[in-house]
C-alpha cells in the first residue's frame, strides 16, 4: 500500500501535527494538544508527513494505516478529506475512553449551533442547538445571484446566509398552516 505525495491525505495529516499550537482552555499540565500527539497514531502521523516531505519516492504508509486500527480492507475505502478526519477523530476517541483525556476530542474540535425558521408573516419561531466537530463549506463555485466564492470568508458568510422559504417552500408552522418563513443558523 502506497501514498501518493500530494493526496489530500497529507493535508489531513498536517492539520494534526499542528495541534501543539491550540492553547488549552483548562490549563491542564499537559495540554489536549499534547497529549493527542503522544498518541501511537500522531507519532506515526507526524513520521509520515516528515518522510513525505523529505523523500523523492513515494512513501509507504502501512504503519500508519494499522496505528488508526485499519485493515486493508478498510484503508480501501473511498473518503474525502472531510471523512478521513472524522475517522481520525472516531478512533481517537476510542482510545482515549476510561482516561482522564476521554473529552479531549471534543474539546478541540466541537462547536455549537442553532439552527431556526423564523416566519414572516406570523409570530412563531422553531429552533433547535445541534453540535458539530466540522462544517461543509462551498469554495470556488458560483451562487445564484452571479457572484462567487472564492474564499474561505465567502463560504462562511454563504453558509450563514438566510434561506427564504416561499411558494412551494413554504414553512408548515405549528397551528398556523404553511407560512412564508427564513431558515439560518
């Protein structure tokens, strides 16, 4: 099994060999960063993106593979840059289940968000909070309205933006029948 240099797997790999510089909320003696990167896993990650750097030929990536508790059979599986994070994140999880560490996942990378219909034209509001530990974001496309996002900026303020919910959208609110509304979060 092999890895090719410029694979978006690097990229994934790099994200967690700069973890040492997240400050930690709870000043712990060794921070969650740390403690993540004395892992078996992000020792041999950290390995693996220095031999992908500093290597003319294409770097074998077995060890690696099997530090994250994979078979063959799933090192085959098609992931995104998106997927292969959140099974990072899953197995590291796992191993740190019963320790003092066991939220330390969560406390990098969980965040918060509400999300809502409001409607426009009726008083009546529904929302709920759901966590997250990433967001899909569009870059490089082109929206409805003829501009385009280019940055990472852009793809924020395109996933904030408010959705109209009109016509055959409409929003059926509770004791109101459908109804005009926005949704955002």
């Amino acid at each position: 099994t092999r890895c090719c240099r410029r694979c978006f797997t690097s990229a994934v790999f790099a994200s967690w060999c700069t973890l040492t510089r997240v400050p930690d909320r709870r000043r712990r003696r060794r921070t969650t960063a740390t403690m993540l990167l004395s892992l078996p896993c992000a020792r041999r990650c950290s390995a693996f993106f220095y031999r992908l750097h500093t290597s003319s030929t294409t770097v074998e990536c077995r060890d690696l593979i099997r530090s994250f508790g994979w078979d063959a059979t799933e090192h085959f599986l098609q992931q995104d840059a998106q997927e292969l994070n959140r099974v990072l994140c899953e197995k590291i999880e796992e191993s740190l289940k019963g320790t003092d560490q066991e939220r330390a996942i969560q406390d990098l990378f969980e965040g918060e968000m509400e999300n809502y219909i409001e409607c426009t034209d009726v008083v009546y509001k529904s929302a709920r909070k759901e966590t997250f530990y990433d967001i899909q974001l569009n870059v490089n496309v082109a929206k409805e309205d003829g501009k385009s996002v280019t940055t990472i900026e852009d793809a924020l303020d395109d996933f904030a933006d408010l959705e109209v919910l009109d016509g055959e959208d409409k929003y059926e609110a509770e004791g109101h029948g459908k109804q005009r509304a926005v949704k955002g979060i």
